[in-house]
C-alpha cells in the first residue's frame, strides 16, 4: 500500500515543533508534514490574519506539495484552519483530527484579555507563565523551543488570531460524511471538555476527553495521543 500523508497544523502562538514526536517518528505507513502557517515561527506574513486566509495558504501549501486527499490534524487554532479547508472541499481529504480545536462557532476572548495579549509580544516571562500552563502535567522536552517559537509572531498576530477565532464559524453539515476524530485535555481551560464534546456532537460522533491532561495534550502524553491517532488512521480506508 502506498505511503498516506498526515498534515499536522499547529494552533495560536505555536509552530511546527509543536509536532516534533510526529515527525521524528510517523505513523506506520504515514508521512507526517507540519508546515508553519504565516507569520509563525518567524516565517513571512503580508496578508490577512485570518481563519478563512489560513486557510487559503493551507491549500496553495498542499498543492504545492503535491498532496492529495491527506488526513488533516488541527490543535486549537489549527483546527479552525483544518475545519474551514475541509468545509469547503470535504472530498480533498480522507479525514479529520481535531485535537483541542477551536469550536465550530469560533472562540470569543472576553475584551479585558486584549492588552494582555499585546504584552505578550515584549514580556517574555508572560509568555512563559501562559504557554506553560498549556501543559499541566508536564512540560514536554523541547519547551525551551516551544517558547522561542511563541514570541516571533508577526505583530498583528497577537490580537489579531483571536479576533480572527471570535468572527469564525462553520457549518457542520458541509463536513457530513467526513471520518472526524475528536480529542480533548480533561484539565483544559481554554476549550473545555464541554466544548469538545459539544463539538463532537455537532459532527456527529463522540469525544475522547484524556484524564490529567491540558490544552497541549498531544505533547504531555505523545503515547497516549499517538495511540488514539494510530487507531483512527487505522480505521480509515
């Protein structure tokens, strides 16, 4: 059988290392590709900040890659991303993995919270008190890298990702039929277990909530998300 692609999307202040256990070890009969969307990380950015603009480059990105029908794998804001690629083309990919998205509706920051989003481009021991409580149980290895990653946002990003999170939505009935894998932190206070099972009813399936964990679920417990992840690529034809 032909090796399949795994396209793994990170979520707001975050990167491609973010899926650093993926790519150094891929799934069994998988390629794993995590780009860095623009104005991450460092890389480039001169246009919209935007869901339906992320998702525009994520299209441009595949193509020009040569990837066709890969399975998508969204983290919090990178699922909105893979949400409203998949809505407008559900026959371009094999599935969906949706690891602490943002939910269908989008995801309001309450407006006191702005200013201090804005601080977090030039204080950088705000960013390591918000990232690190991402991950509750443990920080994972390559923290020091994670937190690099998060003050080189373009400067628009800061505020302007979660304006983009609070003005999206989708309709789940434009991903009818699409084999989605919903996953969720029980201790995640940004989106809740309550979000991720509502999300999950949406689409028509149920959720998996693991114990003990936070937002950055995948990266406190590789094994246990890998394991999940392995038996929904497994599943799919």
């Amino acid at each position: 059988m032909p090796e399949r692609t795994l396209v793994a999307l990170h979520g707001n202040f975050a990167s491609s290392a973010w899926w650093a256990d993926l790519l150094a070890d891929p799934p069994g009969g998988w390629r794993v590709l995590a780009p860095d969307l623009p104005g991450f990380a460092g890389t480039a950015h001169d246009g919209e900040v935007g869901i339906a603009a992320y998702a525009d480059w994520l299209e441009g990105w595949l193509e020009g890659q040569g990837v066709t029908r890969p399975v998508l794998l969204g983290h919090s804001l990178g699922g909105a991303v893979v949400l409203e690629a998949a809505a407008r083309r559900p026959d371009a990919y094999a599935g969906l993995i949706l690891a602490a998205s943002a939910p269908l509706t989008g995801l309001v920051t309450p407006e006191e919270n702005y200013p201090v989003l804005e601080l977090l481009r030039g204080n950088a021991g705000l960013r390591e008190m918000s990232l690190g409580a991402l991950f509750p149980s443990r920080r994972p290895d390559n923290f020091p890298e994670l937190l690099d990653h998060a003050g080189q946002m373009a400067p628009g990003h800061y505020s302007g990702n979660a304006r983009a999170l609070a003005s999206w939505s989708v309709d789940p009935s434009r991903l009818a039929g699409l084999p989605v894998l919903v996953l969720g932190g029980e201790l995640d206070a940004l989106v809740t277990p309550e979000l991720v099972r509502e999300q999950a009813r949406a689409l028509g399936t149920s959720a998996t909530v693991l114990p003990g964990l936070g937002h950055g679920f995948p990266q406190e417990d590789p094994a246990a998300f890998r394991a999940l992840l392995e038996n929904f690529l497994r599943s799919l034809s």
